[in-house]
C-alpha cells in the first residue's frame, strides 16, 4: 500500500523559481524590476545595455545610493528588502513597492552579477549567483551606484527560455518598459543600448513635454492638450490628445502614479468616457496623465509586478479626471485646431469639403452632447467606477442623440463607417441583408438595365452621394455603396494574396514611417506575412520604417494607415492567428481604398460597381459584418402601405 504524502516545506530555490515565474516573464520584466530598484536608491542617472533582446545580456548601471557589503547576500535573498522597516510602512509607501522578490528571483534563473559602492564607501563589493549557487563576495573598485548583469536569462528554465520571442521582439517590450520610467522622471539622465547601438540617450533634467517629443515626435506632441486639477492633496496633471490624435490601441494611454507607470481600468475607462462622442467608436485617445497622492492613499504592493495598484478613493479620482477633461473639453475651441487629412483623391475636391464639414458637424455635436451631459452631471455626479461606474457607463441615452433619433454609438458607427454627416436611416420593418441573392440584379458592363432585372428602366439611383437605390424582382434594394465597394475588394485582394499574385508597386523612394521601437520590431517580425500582401518593409535608422513596395491596389496616401493599423494589431494585446491578422488587415485595406460614402458615382461607375457583385463570396458576409444591402419586398411595401390589410 502506497504511503500517505508527508507535507514539506519548499526549499528557497524552488519558492524563488516559482516567484520568477510570477514576476519575471521576459527580459522586459528583469528591465522593469531593475529600474524601479535603481529609482528607489535615488539615482540621477540609469545605464541599460541588452543582448539578442535581453536573452544573452542585460546589465543595468546606476549612480544610486548602492548597497552595503554586508547586505549583498540579503539584496539576493527573498522576502528581504530595505523599504520597509515595520508592518505600518506597508501602507505608507513612497517606493515603487517592496516584495523583496526581484532579485531572488532572477538570480535564481540566470548567471547574476551584482557590484555595489555604497555611497561613503571607498570601494565597491561583488556578488555573483549562478543559478542561484552565490559565490563569495569580492571587493571590486567602482564609482558610487550599482551595477547588475545578467547572462543567459532562463538558462536553468528552458521552456521559458524556448518561448522568448525574437530578439526584435524582446527588445520592443524592453524599449517600452525603458519610455515609462523615462516618461515618469523625465529629470533623469538615461540611455538604452542593444547589441552594441544606442537607442536612446536623454538628457537629464528633460521637462516632460521635451522627452514626449523625443519619443512621439512633435505630431504627436503638437496635439496634446495640457491639463491640470487639485483637490485637497491629491493632484491629477498631464496632457491629453486632441481628439482628431486617436489610435487603434490604448497603448497611448500612459497612467503614472507617484513617479511610476501604473495601470488602472477604472481610470482609463474614465478617460474613455471624456472622449465619448468625440473619438470614433473603435479608437483610442492618447494620454500622459499623472497622479500624486500621499502613499498612505495607496497600496501598491497588491499585485505581484506591482503594475496595479489600489486606491483608497477611486471613485475621487475617476470623478477628478472625468469633470476636468470635461470642462477642458467645451472651454477648448477643439475646431480651430482640427487638423484635416488631405482627401484621397485629389480630384474630388466636393469630397474634402464634404470630409471637412463632417468633421466638424461631429466635434460641434458632440461638445452640444458634452454639454448637456454636464449639465446633467452636476445634480448627478456618478457612483464610485469599480469596475465599471455605473452612472457613467452610458452618459448618451438613446434619445439624447441627434434630432434624427439616432443613438450616439449608432451616429458614430455610422460616420465611421460611412464618413457621411447624416446617417439615413432606413425604417424598415425588416432589414433583410441579400448578400445571397445578388445573382439576381447582375448587370455585367451594360449601361442599360436588362428587361427584368431593373423594372424601372432607371438603372440606379444615388441617394445623398451615399446609397444606391434600385428596382428588382425583389422588390426595392437599396444598396450601401461604401460596403459593397469594400466587400468587392475584400474578395479580390484575399484571392489574389491566396493565389500568390499580388501585383506589387516599388517605390523609388521609399515611404518612410516615424513608430515606435516596439511597433518597428513588431513589423519586422511579420517581414514575410507583409511580404505576401505586397509590402516590402525595413528598419530605417531609429524609429523610422521604410515602405519599399506596396501592393498597387492601394493608393498611396492610405499605405501608412495600413501599415500603422497592422502594427497596432500586432501590439494589441489580444493573442491573434496568422489568419485573422492576415484576415483583419484585409478588411482594413478594402475599407480604406473603397469609395467613400459621400463620393458622387458617375452612372457608369454605379453600372460598374453593381456589376462586381457577383465576384463576392456569398459565404462570406461583409468585412465589418453590415449588410451591403437591404431590401423592401413587395409584400413589405403592400403591408406598410396599408394594401394587404394585415
Ligand atoms: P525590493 O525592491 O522589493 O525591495 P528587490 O529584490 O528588487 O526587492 O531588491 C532587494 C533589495 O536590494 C532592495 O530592497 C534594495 O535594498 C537593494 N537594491 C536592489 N537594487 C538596488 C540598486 N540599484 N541600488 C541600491 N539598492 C538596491
Ligand atoms: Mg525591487
């Protein structure tokens, strides 16, 4: 008969491997362990140089207070930490936390060298850990500060190693890590190194505004709107993006806490709400927002990378942030510095009037939305947002909306979609999408409608430069021309990438593109997958992208949208297959070179565009999943006109 288990207590090594698993998951989580430690010993200056994305090497040099030769062994034993003496500090906090983990924990999984000089001290002392076996300490002559290396990440935890991305990709998550601590002091003196390149050299004592230019470059920064509100001792300052600056991830969304990078839902989904009604649906406004607060207001130690934190009064600083980007909002004149995108087609000028106009019917409705919700607001201010406050989740009730009774997401889906000012509505009983029926109304290159298929003998009507409208055996359809158009292009250029012919356009000279580090190796990554559509993409010196070729379906002012859109795809955080990436950035290509909702057709281009219906798979519904038509039957006619008496 088999024993009954005898419990044991886990030896340090292993609680220390399973404390790595938790805290260190990548090199970019070593990074961020070591530069919190570096800002907690006050330094002025922090040193960061990587190999092969962090794997080979990282080592880290800073000019901090340092660590006495006697506490070396402790710096490297878990559970000990020197932020904090006695059990009430843990909820006073002025550090970036104190699990007194990081260190055990990477020494425990990689061959780990740590030089100290404390200040005072006239020499410095050495410790190495191999795989968590120390070695004796060693006097090491060195300036005041600390240095840490650290080779061969995960040599002792192979899967982990296995499952590290390409350097590239490692390094991206590292440069991201390396802007936050950049972004939170920017009085710091800092630099980044990988492979033997700098990456980054900031100067010290930047203003904040001077190293978001370094990072963003100044179309970004010439966009952001600065804010700033006290209530007792709690402060809220930072920049916001003008709403016109919006991106396809919240990755711009930066939220730091007493000098540190902090992520917190409620209050992104605060900032979220601001700019309800004046970011499209689906897109994301860009913010650098800063909190300051007593430590003993927070807890910062409830998560095990310390990347969440716990407020005492959450619901105060979602109230803050929401009234103050509120009021900024309807003081600023957001129209006057609008920019607008130069239309696509340089040919139709009505077009870029028509954009124009419609951008600025939407920012003068939604300030008259945000206005009438403040109003609103100040007799019901909103409920405490964990998690999702519930008194500011749906500020726009349906029949606030526009006088055309649309709701607000509606309206904005629509403009999104369709760019068009006035989305018509379509009262129809039965909204019947005829993606499967579209044999029927084919009209392959001829100017007149064939007997039967059109009744009227009026081939097709344009409502508003925006729907097309026409008679057949169904009955009466009304088609969207912007969905068909996309749903057309969608088949071909999936067709064509599927069978490998993708006519593809060189540049002479080719297009470069400002991204970050991350998205920059995040494409690089996809070389081959971009290849295949027809984009030719490579590193250009630092933080620029060259677009070498693109497919020739695709005009050239629309190449850096896709190409912008593909990487924010990549850095989302959602796990996406090659298919659906693959998949995703066709739906986008054909939205963007479709016509527009709001273009005038020219008869023989209505002749032409219902002419390609029949190329689009029927099994395959339109790419954003509307309908590209809807239609009235005849019974459906009768019924609403009163004549089957039903
Ligand atoms: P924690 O930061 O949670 O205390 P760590 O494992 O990250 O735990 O670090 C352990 C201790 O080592 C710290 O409390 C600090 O005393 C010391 N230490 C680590 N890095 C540095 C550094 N760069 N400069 C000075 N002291 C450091
Ligand atoms: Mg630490």
């Amino acid at each position: 008969m088999e024993s009954v288990s005898r419990i044991q207590v886990l030896t340090p090594a292993v609680v220390n491997k399973i404390a790595a698993g938790e805290v260190i998951e990548r090199p970019a989580s070593v990074i961020k362990e070591l530069l919190e430690n570096s800002l907690d010993a006050l330094c002025n200056r922090i040193d960061v140089e990587v190999e092969d994305g962090g794997a080979e090497l990282i080592r880290i040099v800073d000019d901090g207070e340092g660590i006495l030769p006697e506490d070396l062994p402790l710096a490297v034993t878990s559970h000990a930490t020197s932020k904090l003496r006695q059990a009430d500090d843990l909820f006073c906090v002025q550090t970036m936390g104190f699990r007194g983990e990081a260190l055990a924990s990477i020494a425990e999984v990689s061959q780990f060298r740590l030089r100290s000089r404390a200040r005072g001290e006239s020499i410095g002392a050495e410790l190495a850990v191999n795989c968590g076996q120390r070695s004796e300490i060693v006097p090491c002559g060195m300036a005041q500060g600390t240095q840490i290396e650290i080779r061969q990440l995960f040599c002792n935890t192979p899967v982990r190693r296995k499952f590290l991305k390409k350097a590239g990709t490692e390094f991206g998550y590292i440069s991201e890590q390396f802007s936050r601590v950049a972004l939170a002091v920017p009085r710091l003196q800092m630099s980044l190194t990988h492979n033997g390149k700098n990456v980054y050299r900031l100067p010290a004592g930047q203003q904040l505004l001077e190293r978001l230019t370094l990072f963003y470059g100044s179309s970004v920064t010439d966009k952001l709107i600065p804010i700033e509100t006290q209530h007792h001792n709690v402060r809220l300052w930072g920049y916001v993006g003008h709403p016109s600056l919006h991106k396809g991830t919240r990755k711009s969304q930066y939220l730091f806490l007493n000098g540190r990078y902090i992520q917190d839902r409620s209050l992104l989904h605060a900032l979220n709400e601001a700019y309800r009604g004046l970011v499209m649906v689906g897109r994301h406004p860009v913010a650098f927002l800063f909190i300051e607060m007593p430590g003993d207001q927070v807890d910062v130690n409830v998560h095990p990378t310390k990347s969440e934190v716990r407020f005492r009064d959450g619901s105060l600083l979602f109230r803050m942030l929401l009234s103050t980007l509120r009021t900024k909002f309807l003081q600023s004149d957001l129209q006057s510095t609008l920019s607008i995108k130069p239309a696509g087609n340089p040919a139709a000028p009505t077009l870029q009037n028509k954009q124009e106009r419609v951008e600025r019917d939407l920012v003068s409705w939604a300030k008259q939305q945000l206005e009438h919700q403040v109003a609103q607001r100040v007799t019901t201010p909103p409920d405490a947002p964990s998690p999702m406050p519930a008194a500011s989740s749906q500020p726009m009730e349906k029949s606030e909306a526009g006088s055309d009774g649309l709701g607000a997401d509606a309206f904005l889906a629509a403009m999104e979609n369709s760019g068009s000012n006035e989305p018509t509505t379509v009262p129809f009983a039965e909204q019947e999408p005829v993606a499967s029926t579209a044999s029927d109304m084919q009209s392959p290159s001829m100017p007149v409608p064939q007997p039967g298929e059109q009744r009227s003998g009026i081939p097709a009507l344009q409502v508003d430069d925006c729907y097309i409208v026409l008679s057949t055996d169904q009955g009466l359809t009304v088609i969207d021309q912007h969905a068909l158009h996309e749903r057309v292009l969608y088949e071909r250029f999936r067709n064509k990438i599927l069978e490998e012919r993708v006519e593809v356009q060189k540049l002479l000279v080719p297009l470069t593109l400002e991204l970050s580090d991350e998205q920059i190796a995040l494409l690089l990554d996809q070389q081959e997958m971009l290849q295949q559509m027809g984009f030719q993409v490579e590193e250009f010196g630092r933080g620029m992208l060259a677009v070498a070729s693109h497919p020739v379906f695709l005009g050239h002012q629309v190449i850096e949208d896709v190409i912008r859109g593909f990487a924010d795809k990549l850095g989302s955080s959602e796990t996406v297959t090659r298919r659906d990436l693959l998949d995703e950035t066709l739906h986008m290509m054909a939205c963007k070179a479709a016509v527009k909702a709001g273009q005038k057709l020219t008869p023989d281009e209505i002749v032409s565009l219902l002419a390609q219906r029949d190329i689009v798979d029927d099994a395959h519904h339109c790419p954003h999943g509307r309908p590209t038509a809807l239609v009235l039957s005849r019974e459906e006619l009768d019924r609403q006109f009163g004549r089957l008496g039903a």
